[in-house]
C-alpha cells in the first residue's frame, strides 16, 4: 500500500463543481435569506408543506 500523503484530496470546487454558493444573510440588508429554490423545480415544489401552494389538500390544515 503507498504513502497515504501522496494522495491529494480535491477542493470543494473540484469535488462539486455545480455547486452554488448561497450566503446566509444578504449584505446590504442584513436579513436572512431564504434558500434558493431547487434547480429544475418551480417555486411551489420547493416546500409545499410550508407553503401551501401545492395545492394538494392546502385546505386540509385548517
């Protein structure tokens, strides 16, 4: 088996180069920021729970 040193992990950029880097907080406002919605997904499927907007059983809860 050789050195396990010369093996040489990749970067987060390399390991996920799709990745996009949300910031938590937006800088000119301070506020927390919502999580972007999921790529390839409308802005319902997101969280339907939460939401409401699904539309399957939204009149449920109440």
């Amino acid at each position: 088996m050789g050195d396990l040193n010369e093996y040489v992990l990749p970067t987060v950029e390399e390991a996920f180069p799709d990745m996009v880097v949300y910031p938590a907080f937006d800088k000119d406002t301070k506020q927390p920021n919502s999580p972007p919605p999921a790529r390839g997904a409308s802005d319902q499927s997101g969280q339907p729970a939460q939401s409401g907007g699904s539309g399957d059983g939204s009149g449920e809860d109440q």
